[in-house]
C-alpha cells in the first residue's frame, strides 16, 4: 500500500517569498492533516480537512498560511509572505476515521528553510 | 487547550536495557493516548496507543501504562535494540476534540 506522499521534500527560500507545498494521502483516507514540526519539538496541527471540509484551523495563521483539499483528496499549504519563523518541516497525515483513536499515517515531510 | 509534558528530552541505554519514558497532560478529559516513533528524515509512525479505560497495554518489547488520577502516562520498552534508536513523542487528545496535543520528544539512544 502507497503511504502518504508529500513534495517538495527540501525548499529554501528568502523571507517574505511564498511556498507551496503539496500532499497525496493514503487512498481512501476521509481525513488529512498539516502539521508543523519545528526542530526539538513536537509536531503541532494547522490545519485537519474532512474530506474537503475543514474540521479545525484553529492553530493555522490564517494571515499568511492557507490551505485546500480539492476534490477530497490531494492538498496544498501555501505560505505568503514566509517569516524566518515558519522555518520547519511541515508534515502531512492522513487517516481513516475522523474521531480520534484512529492511526495517523504520516509523510516523510517537506523541511523549509526561510533564510 | 491540552498541555503535554514530555521528560526526559534525551535518554541513551545499553542494549538489552530497558527504557522509559513519562508524560503528563492536563486535561483530565483526555481519552486517547498515543505514542509516535520517528526515525531520522521520516514521519513520525505509531507504536502502541491506549485508552482511558485502560490501566496498561502491551505488544511484544512495549507497554504504555496509564494513571488517569495523577494524568500521566509511560512508555516502557524492554530489551532495547539498536533499532529503537529513535525520537519517541507522546500525545494527547481531550474528549469531544479532534486536536491531537504532541510532547516535545525523547531521543533515544540504544548503544550496541
């Protein structure tokens, strides 16, 4: 079974640039997530889609983070402008139930550096 | 919101010692405890969960046990490989949430 795919896996980028980054969940999985892994900590939810319906953003910087699930399946996260801040790996899950006690099935991640 | 507290943030054993690794939350809400295992460049994985009606689980080397009372919880993993090097987050949701609360992580280091 394919895991979750994630692209690109490294971008750097000047400060105040954008990015895009993109993810493939596990088919026929309901549920993905962005997460922010910032280095020496734990990886923290911005964003949880339900088919393509947002569950929760509430941790998502709404004014320069955005996100979409087209078609209930692939998603983007964008970030414009990208602060030094933002500099992490930026993880996408997926998983079959939407109530927890379901497995998350991570990407390997895409590390960005903001320079 | 949920508050996870990880110790400790790095840990080395010999092999074929055993390891563990504590968390305590906040919420006394909390219904599902899980723990991730993430190997250098990849994602984290789960290892073993468990639930608030459970006191304790095992599969094979790992146990999670449970204190809903004193709210924490405990990775235990015996017979320690080489293999098992490796950051171990703990995490935390809250009944009626679907936000899953990560600790910080343990490295773990299994010296041959």
């Amino acid at each position: 079974e394919a895991g979750v795919a994630q692209s690109p896996r490294y971008k750097i980028i000047e400060k105040r640039q954008s990015v895009a980054f993109w993810c493939n969940p596990i088919s026929g999985h309901a549920t993905l997530y962005w997460y922010q892994q910032i280095l020496g900590q734990g990886p923290k939810l911005l964003i949880q889609f339900q088919n393509n319906g947002v569950v929760d953003d509430s941790q998502l910087p709404k004014d320069r983070f955005s996100a979409e699930r087209l078609k209930g399946v692939d998603s983007t996260l964008k970030i414009q402008p990208a602060k030094l801040e933002d500099s992490a790996v930026y993880l996408c899950a997926s998983s079959i139930a939407r109530a927890w006690g379901g497995e998350l099935f991570f990407g390997e991640g895409s590390r960005l550096t903001v320079l | 919101g949920e508050n996870v507290e990880q110790h400790p943030s790095t840990l080395s054993v010999q092999e074929g010692d055993s390891a563990v690794i504590k968390c305590t939350y906040s919420d006394s809400a909390s219904n599902y405890f899980p723990w991730y295992k993430q190997e250098l460049g990849k994602g984290p994985q789960l290892i073993i969960d468990i639930r608030s009606n459970v006191g304790e689980k095992k599969d094979q080397r790992i146990a999670v046990t449970l204190n809903k009372t004193a709210k924490h919880f405990s990775l235990h993993i015996t017979e320690t490989q080489p293999e098992d090097s490796a950051v171990y987050f703990c995490a935390a949701t809250g009944a009626g949430s679907y936000q899953l609360t990560f600790g910080k992580g343990t490295k773990l280091s299994v010296i041959p």
